[in-house]
C-alpha cells in the first residue's frame, strides 16, 4: 500500500528541523506496516488552529485523486487542533477511502476524531488561558504586555540562572524627541497629514523605520493606537483593550473591542515622554475635530467614512510609486502617499467620472479587437493541444493497463480452474481488483473533452457585452450587479502623470482574463461604442490567468 506522511510544526519558537524528525519516525513506521512511503507534505511555522495551510490542502487534494492508501503523522494535533477542521478532514479522507494513522494514537476513527477534537480544543483555550495569566502578571509589575511602542527601546537582560527577563523597556531619547514634536505640532493646529509631510521631509524614519502617515499619528482613539492615543506616553500602561476571535471562514483572527472595566491599568512614570498639560491640549483637539466632522457628516455626507464603494476603487494605482489612487475630494482621485506622506511627486488629480468613463471606452473598444483576438486564438488552441495531448498519454497508459490487468485475472481464474491452491493466487488478485477500481474511477472522472477553437465572433460579443453592462450602469436596478462584473474585466489601473505640461494623462489598462472570458460566455447582447480621444489608453499584457503565455 502506498503511505503519505504529513508533518507540521507549530511557531518559529521551534526548529524547522522539527518537520524533518516528523518524517523519519513516520518513515520508520511505515516500513514496520509494510507501506511504500510516495509522497510527503509539510506546513512550517503555522498553527494547527487553522486549515489555511499550503501542506494539509495539497495533501486532501492528493487524496481524492488516489495518489495513496494511508496518512501517516506523528499525532492527530499534527493535522489539527480545531474540532470542526479535523473532523472536515477525516470525513474526506474516507470518502477519498484514505486511512489516517498517527504514531501516538494509532488508526484513527471517529472516536478519537470526537475525543482527541475536544482535548485539543480545550488545550488551545488552557494555552490561551495561561498566556494571558502571564502577561497580565508582567503587566502588573509594569512591564510590557506585549509589543513595542515608538519611543522606547527594548531591554535584554537575563536573570541569574541565565533565563531572559522579558518585558522591560526604557525611553529612546531620539525617538522620544520625535513624540513631543507630534504632539505640539498638533496641539498648535496642524493636521496629521500634514505633520506626517514634514517628518517623511525630513528624513525621519516612522514605526518599525517606515515613513510617515497620517493614520499612524491620528490612529483610533478607542483601540488606544496611534502615536496621539497611546497613554503610555503619559506614564499610563493600559492592557486588555481588544480579545481576538478566529473567524470560523477565513481562519483569520478578528478583534474585539473590551468592555472599559476589563481595562488592566498600571502607572509607570518613568516611561513618561509626554507632559501632562500638552497631553490634555491634544485631546481637547482630538474632541473639537471629532465634534466638527460629526456636524459635516449630517450635512454633505462625504466625511462619512462609510461611503458607498465607488466603481474603480481600489484598482487605480500610481505610476511613480505604486500606491493607490484615493478619492482626495468630492470628484477627484489622487494618488495616497502623495497626499498622505509626502512620499511621491505625482500630484496629478484625475476626474472620476473622466477616469470612469474612459476606461469603460477602453474596454469596450481597445481590450478585445480583431488581431488580440486572433492572437489569443492562436496561443490559446497551441497549448490547448498540448495539454490534450498530455492528457491522451496518460488516458491511454491508464487504458492500456487496466487491459492487462483484466488479463491478468482471467488467467488467475483460469488457474483456479486448473486446480492451483487459492491461498496461492489470493493476495495477488485482490492486489489486481484494487488497481482496477482505481483505474476505473480515474477513466471516469476524466473530463470531457472541450472544443480546440473559440467562437470568431467572441470581440464582438464582448464589445456589445461591455455596453449593456455600461447601459446597466446608469439604472438604479442594474447598478450593483454591473458595477462587480465592470471590475472583473480589470486586473489594474495604472495613471501616470503627464511628462511636460499640457500633455495628456496617460492611462494603462491591465485586463484580467479570466472575467472577460466570463463575459464574452453571456450572448446575446447589442452594438458598439467609438473610442474615446480624451485620455491616451495602452494596452498591456492582462494578469490574473493561466498559462502566461497567454497575452490579449
């Protein structure tokens, strides 16, 4: 029988050479039971608290396509620690008809799937439990609960027996000196952003020796981050203001605000930086700009941070840095760490619905014509065929054997006939009947085969396509759904600043492949558009599909 091992190893805390131990005690294991050991999988530095791994996907895909009989790990919190992922697990490891065993609990069954599931959940909750205990004991004694804020320098020492002393810091002058002038500079009456300009200007270096934005300074007062909001600059350690809860879809942590009375608060006046009167001038700031944004918010609506989505949010990006382009007022777009940090020099704004409505000109009438459509075609067919031909290879091998295997039993049962003792035949014919069924459910979950060419007339339908989606644009009803199938056609947009003065915008449009095939599949749509002269529109080659040698 042919065996997978899979191992895992938890924090960098442990040696990566931990996976490599993991396999040989398995690889031990499996030659004692008699198995081929065919493929190995490994997740390093993730926790078994969540599925998201490379290692344990690639092994459940392997599963289903009968690439082995068995599942060999060192424990069962090897493969995880979570009760609904290990359950989902075995479940469909026996239905891809895979046994699991484990070093420490043997072949599993449901019975250790509900046991060993519930010791391993209340084991992550214990550690949690604990590793809170601790921390809200250093805190307690007024050292660090966790992190490093901008201002301080973490102190290494050790105590007698050579242990580190975790948790103690002191005030790192020069950093120190950078907080103060944060703090007056606002207090005087400038903005975040705009004291964020002046430090990156400067060449003073940020959090983490990153440059300068206006979240890290202004940050939110409620969760107590940003270099406005951090009592500890006042001498004032607080501790518990968020708890973390896994999000049970995306396996990623989510954090909660606390209640005020679960606040651990603890005075620590020697990592004072801050004064106690320009700390109280600040947040009189910090309150009057809340109030005034309060008022502007009933009134226009476009401080409302909770803003409806625009149609190219989030797909505009800068040229010059990278960064994306933001709305910077009412009908404009610019680009953030020109606006923010000061950090670019393309300060070129765009119109939105200039930008808009060039791009939907741009995709109906510059990103499928007549020669990137032949040309994909082409390309397209090309390795089509190739992958065909693979497939026919390996569909034939398949065939071929299952031939000889069906043979193979006809002549063992011919010697059965013939008098030859079963015990003698026995091993070997099950061995066969097991290599046929597999082969049998490998022919048949083979997909049909496709057409090798694409529709000639796919630019057209694309083109009318785009123009019933721009029509659906401008009607209440059709709006939300036109608005997700515009962004699918679009990987990014990249705008760069005019090279002299007077010269146009030049847009790049990058198409992602996969949603204009998506769209040319919906016929039966109407005419075409011309193209818009406005903005200069290139096309490049689009992402977001495979293979890459695919170009539009």
């Amino acid at each position: 029988m042919r065996a997978a091992i899979y191992a895992r190893y938890s924090t960098d805390l442990q040696a990566a050479v931990s996976v490599e131990d993991q396999f040989r005690v398995c690889e031990e294991r499996a030659r004692l039971d008699g198995l081929t050991v065919v493929e190995r999988f490994a997740d390093r530095g993730i926790s078994g608290a969540s599925l998201i791994r490379p290692g344990i996907q690639d092994l459940l895909q392997h599963a289903l396509a009968g690439k082995f009989d068995v599942v060999i790990a060192e424990a069962l919190d090897r493969i995880s620690r979570d009760q609904e992922d290990i359950a989902g697990i075995y479940k469909r490891l026996n239905f891809a008809g895979v046994k699991l065993v484990t070093l420490s609990e043997g072949p599993i069954s449901e019975l250790h799937i509900g046991l060993k599931g519930t010791m391993n959940a209340m084991f992550l909750k214990d550690l949690a439990d604990k590793t809170r205990r601790g921390l809200r004991g250093r805190v307690e004694l007024g050292k660090s609960g966790g992190g490093n804020a901008f201002g301080y320098d973490v102190v290494r020492k050790t105590d007698a027996m050579g242990e580190p002393i975790r948790g103690d810091r002191k005030i790192n002058e020069a950093e120190a000196r950078t907080v103060r002038r944060i703090y007056t500079l606002y207090a005087e009456g400038k903005s975040p952003r705009a004291i964020a300009h002046l430090l990156n200007a400067e060449g003073i270096k940020g959090p983490s020796s990153k440059t300068w934005g206006p979240s890290t300074i202004h940050g939110n007062k409620d969760r107590g981050n940003g270099i406005l909001n951090n009592e500890l600059y006042v001498g004032r350690l607080v501790w518990n203001r968020l708890r973390y809860i896994k999000d049970p879809d995306t396996g990623k942590r989510v954090s909660r605000l606390n209640p005020v009375e679960q606040l651990v608060i603890h005075g620590v006046p020697d990592l004072r930086i801050v004064p106690q009167d320009l700390w109280e001038r600040v947040k009189v700031r910090q309150e009057s700009t809340a109030l005034g944004k309060s008022a502007k918010n009933k009134g226009v609506g476009f401080w409302d941070r909770r803003r409806p989505r625009y149609l190219l949010s989030g797909l505009v990006k800068c040229a010059e840095c990278g960064s994306g382009y933001v709305k910077i007022s009412q009908s404009h777009f610019g680009c953030a760490s020109a606006r923010n940090k000061g950090t670019c020099d393309n300060r070129k704004a765009v119109r939105r619905d200039l930008l808009e409505e060039t791009v939907l000109r741009g995709l109906q009438d510059r990103l499928m014509t007549e020669e990137h459509l032949d040309h994909f075609c082409k390309e397209y067919t090309k390795e089509y065929n190739a992958s065909r031909t693979s497939a026919r290879a390996d569909h034939d091998q398949r065939v071929t054997r299952l031939s000889r295997i069906s043979q193979d039993l006809d002549r063992l049962v011919d010697a059965l006939i013939d008098g030859v003792p079963a015990d003698r035949v026995k091993t070997r014919m099950q061995a066969l009947e097991a290599e046929k069924s597999e082969l049998e459910l490998m022919i048949e979950a083979e997909p049909a085969e496709a057409p090798t060419f694409l529709h000639p007339s796919m630019s057209d339908v694309y083109k009318n396509s785009v123009m019933n989606l721009r029509q659906a644009l401008s009607t209440q009803d059709g709006q939300t759904d036109a608005t997700g199938l515009v962004r699918s056609l679009i990987d990014r947009i990249v705008v760069h600043p005019p090279q002299t003065d007077g010269s146009d915008v030049l847009i790049d449009i990058e198409g992602d492949l996969a949603g204009i095939l998506s769209v040319c599949d919906k016929s039966k749509k109407a005419a075409g558009l011309s193209p818009n002269d406005l903005v200069q529109i290139k096309l490049v080659a689009g992402v977001g599909f495979e293979p890459t040698t695919f170009r539009l």
